[in-house]
C-alpha cells in the first residue's frame, strides 16, 4: 500500500491506505478536541503539503466530502460552506 502524507489544519499524519480517499478518512478519524481542520485536505506521497505547497500531483478534496464519505454530519454550525 502506498504512504500518504495528509494535512489540514494542525492535523498532520502519515498513513499507508488504498488511495487518498481511504488516507483522508483515517486522517479525519484521528483528530482530537485540539485539532482545527481547514477547508481541504491535501494529501501526497511525497510529503505534507497545504494551501502555498500543493501542486497539480497533490489531492485537495473537500474537507465536506471526507466528513459524508466517514458516514459523519455536519451541524449547520459547524458548515460554513455553501
């Protein structure tokens, strides 16, 4: 299996999943009542990467995508995004 190296936020872990997807979900089930998640999810074998690093070979996916394919919900509160 491949390494990722998945960032958002303060939320930085290195997993070996399936695919990114599988990589950001384990990711999202690792954090704490201390972690603070941004938008998106950068995940990458080569690396953390985020906002300024990402480039073109970098999966950003929607931090909402990953909370509905974990099977979470986001409160109204707590969903900022259109």
């Amino acid at each position: 299996m491949p390494k990722y190296y998945v960032a958002s936020g303060t939320l930085r872990i290195m997993v070996s999943r399936k695919d990114a997807l599988e990589a950001s979900i384990y990711g999202l089930m690792q954090t704490n009542k201390f972690d603070t998640i941004d938008e998106y999810f950068y995940v990458d074998e080569r690396g953390y990467r985020d906002y300024v690093s990402a480039d073109p070979s970098t999966n950003v996916v929607p931090t909402k995508s990953i909370v509905r394919a974990a099977g979470w919900e986001l409160s109204r509160d707590d969903d900022p995004l259109p």
